[in-house]
C-alpha cells in the first residue's frame, strides 16, 4: 500500500514502542511538545551564542511565538483533565505519580503569575522548564510511549518517500536535522 500523503503519523524506529491513540495521544503529543520547546529554546541559545562568535554562523534563531508557552500548558491541562475523565482503568502507581507530578509542575508555574516565566529565556534558563520538561518524559516513559513522532510527507517527483521529525520527549537530545 502506498502510504505517501497519507498524513499517517510513524513512530521513530527501533524504540520497539506503539504510538498511544484517542485521548492517551492528544496528551503524548503535547507532552513531546512541552519537551521539544525546552530542548529547542536551548538550541536556539547555544545557536545564537555562536552566531555571535562567528558572523558566519547561519541563520539567527527563530524567535519564540508570543501565547506558545501558554498555549502548551492550556493545551496539556486540557488534554490531561481529558485523560483522566475518560480513563476506563486505572494507571499504574508510577504511571499516576508522574502524571501528578507534571500537572503539578505546570499548575505552579501558572500560579507563580511571573510574567517573565512565559518568554523564551526563561525556556532556555529558568530550572522550572528544565522541571517541566524532565517531568513530562517521565509521563512518557511511565506509559512506554514512544519518545519520538514523525509523519509522512509528500514523497518527492520521484515518488520517494520522506519522513520529517516533529517531536522529540528525550531530554538533551538535539533534533536531527538530515
């Protein structure tokens, strides 16, 4: 079956995992967002101190979108309370506790009320993301989701195929960029 343009979403190889569905995945994806923003705001910064060094380093790094931050953790409580309504067993007690944990990792962010919080150095800097962002692969690896998501493009006029990362939850790992 030819899978191109599909919009099929893949799980990275070799992680010998299966992608959750239904509500289990809207709540994958935003933890995997959550993750990317932290371990990408940390690139950007290391690529805007090289950027410095050498003026010709390549593009500056794109900035922060104004709302994302917030949107993620809207996004997550939603997906979360969404999760936990509809769950039809319960969760392990490791399970529970790590999803606990990042719920209350976020909820006390929000509650901090520092506007300073929401900005892209505080994504690089502050030790709350870098919190947030252990926490939520903790989620991942409590489920045994895959720490990976990738979907299919559009092959090119050849007709091969070409697979683009979108996600990635494991702290400290750089995005491929082949």
């Amino acid at each position: 079956m030819d899978e191109r343009n599909t919009g099929e979403e893949r799980v990275g190889a070799g992680e010998g995992r299966v992608a959750p569905t239904g509500r289990d995945a809207r709540l994958w994806r935003v933890l995997l967002e959550l993750s990317r923003a932290v371990v990408e705001a940390k690139a950007a910064a290391a690529a805007a101190e090289r950027a410095s060094e050498s003026p010709h380093s390549g593009p500056k790094p794109k900035p922060l979108a104004p709302g994302h931050l917030e949107r993620l953790v809207v996004e997550f409580d939603d997906a979360y309370t969404t999760f936990v309504e509809g769950m039809v067993e319960l969760p392990s007690e490791a399970q529970l506790m790590s999803l606990q944990a990042i719920d209350r990792q976020l909820s006390s962010m929000v509650r901090a009320q520092e506007a300073e919080l929401w900005t892209g150095q505080a994504l690089r800097d502050d030790v709350r993301w870098r919190d947030a962002q252990r926490l939520a692969h903790g989620v991942i690896e409590a489920f045994a989701w895959p720490s990976l998501r990738l979907v299919l493009v559009a092959g090119s006029s050849e007709g091969g195929d070409a697979a683009s990362e979108v996600s990635r939850g494991a702290p400290g790992r750089p995005r491929s960029r082949s």
